[in-house]
C-alpha cells in the first residue's frame, strides 16, 4: 500500500501533461500492485509461522529473539551459557566486542529463571597470586553487573575466581596471556 502511494505521490510530480496522461499512468502502478501482494504473500506464509521477532537473526533453530517473540529455548540453554569474554591487560572492562554474546546470554537467563550460571574469572600468569584472584573476582563481577544491567537475576549468577591456577592456553606470549584474561559463563 505504502508502495502504491509513494509512486503515486511520484508519478503526480514527476509526470506533467495533462490529467488524461496522468490517469494513466496512475492506472500502471496499479496494475502493478495487485502483482505486489501476490509476491509479498508468497513470504508471509513462511513468516506467520516464524512468531515475529527482529534480530537472532529473526529466530529458528532453537530460536530466542524473546520480547519480540520466537523464544522456544530448550531445557540445556547450552547456547546460552557456553560464553567467554575476554579482558584487556590488568582491566575489568568487558570487550566491546563480547557484549553481544552477554546479550544473549541475559536474554536467556530473563526467558528461563530455573537458569543459573557460573561465571567463572580467570587472569593470566603476569602478577601475584594475591592480585590475580582479585582481578579475575572483579572480571567474574563485572560480567554479572553487566547481565544484571539487562535483566538477568542475581539469584541466577553465581561467580568464581580462580586467578590464574585455571589457564586455557599455557604459552608465555602476549597472543597466550589474551587468550587467558577471561570470563566464561558455565
């Protein structure tokens, strides 16, 4: 409909002449909208099905999206919990680019509050024992804020340090120690 107007609306100021030339080419456009719905209704079928939705990439295999529909989200929520984020050098700061996957995860939590996960933080090998515990507990906090922020309960989250005693990668580079610098959600 919106379609039929705007070229109607163009067609107006764009096409000059006389009315008789005008009418007719308004007739065009809407010969060619009663082809648009049948094109757009061919999709919607498959839509309607869908339950809405904007963004998950608008749901399907085990889907999630939630406030705007498609949850579904299955007893083990492994897609939920199974999620790292990493940290810069002596940092508390969630990577911007890990955001996206808490985003997911808080979306889960808000949809399934029998959820509960560990947020396990986790330091490299640079620093004392003392320090690292400590860091990898703000990590671990900073994470929780982060989900609490979006909705997710406290009650849901519990976190852990384990400083440096728990190392994914056991190099002693930069690449190693980045890797090392976490939080994961279990």
């Amino acid at each position: 409909m919106t379609r039929v107007v705007c070229t109607l609306s163009l067609l107006a100021l764009v096409g000059g002449g006389c009315a008789h030339k005008q009418e007719t080419k308004a007739e065009a456009p809407k010969q060619e909208s009663a082809a648009a719905p049948q094109a757009s209704s061919a999709p919607a079928p498959a839509a309607s099905g869908a339950k809405m939705c904007a963004t998950d990439l608008d749901c399907g295999a085990k889907q999630l999206c939630i406030n705007n529909k498609c949850t579904d989200i299955t007893a083990d929520l492994a897609e939920c919990t199974n999620v790292r984020v990493h940290f810069p050098f002596n940092s508390d700061e969630i990577d911007a680019n890990d955001k996206s996957h808490l985003d997911r995860s808080a979306r889960c939590l808000k949809a399934d509050h029998s959820l509960h996960v560990a947020i396990e933080g986790n330091a490299d090998e640079r620093g004392t024992q003392e320090y690292n515990m400590a860091l990898a507990d703000r990590r671990a906090r900073a994470v929780q804020s982060y989900l609490q922020s979006l909705g997710a309960s406290q009650q849901q989250m519990a976190t852990v340090s384990f400083g440096k005693e728990n190392p994914e990668c056991q190099e002693h580079d930069e690449a190693c120690w980045a890797k090392n610098r976490r939080a994961a959600l279990k």
